[in-house]
C-alpha cells in the first residue's frame, strides 16, 4: 500500500503523469509491493529550493508504506525513482530527494489495517 507522492519545481503535463505513475508502478515491485494497492500523487510547480538556490529542475519524493521495506529495496527503488525522473522531467539525480515513510497504522475503506 505505497503512496508515492512527487513535489516538482516546474510544470508537469497529463502525459508525463501517466509516464510516470505507469513507470513507478514497476518500480514499487523493487520494495515488495504491487501496483494493486499503489497511489500515486502529483504537486507541480512548487517552489523549492536546494543549497540555498531555486531550481528550474528539483523534485522532493514522498515513498510512504504501510509495513516496510528491506534497505537494499529501497536503494533500488531511490535509483529507479531518479531515473524515472530524469527520463521523463529531464530533473538531475542529484536534485532528487526521495524519503521513505513506513507506518503500521494505514487505513482504507473505513477501518484500518
């Protein structure tokens, strides 16, 4: 039950959305999930900024789960995350955070998990 959720310094079409949600939804497989229980998230056009300067390419990425995920997964996962982004936003690896949240307390449909 991954939501991956991206924050993204400039504009990001309809089609680049679906590039990346579908790519990402590969990508999960990395960390033991599956796209079955994948939410995927967009924030365009935020003003971020890194070593003090705004950036016209800098993406700050929100990995939370529910359970959690061997370190080794989620080393794969931070590679396959920059070059998703890379590819499809052009944003330099070393402009990407990636953070990884896991929780056992996730909820859906009413009730928790």
């Amino acid at each position: 039950m991954p939501f991956i959720n991206t924050k993204y310094s400039g504009e990001i079409t309809p089609e680049q959305e679906q590039e990346i949600k579908t790519q990402l939804a590969e990508a999960v497989k990395l960390i033991g999930k599956t796209e079955s229980w994948l939410m995927v998230g967009f924030e365009p056009e935020c003003s971020l900024y890194f070593k003090g300067e705004k950036s016209e390419r800098i993406a700050f990425v929100e990995v939370s789960l529910y359970g959690s995920a061997p370190a080794a997964g989620c080393g794969k996962m931070t590679a396959e995350i920059c070059r998703i982004l890379g590819e499809v936003l052009g944003v330099p690896a070393d402009k990407v955070y990636v953070k990884y949240s896991p929780t056992d307390n996730w909820g859906w449909n009413g009730n928790n998990f």
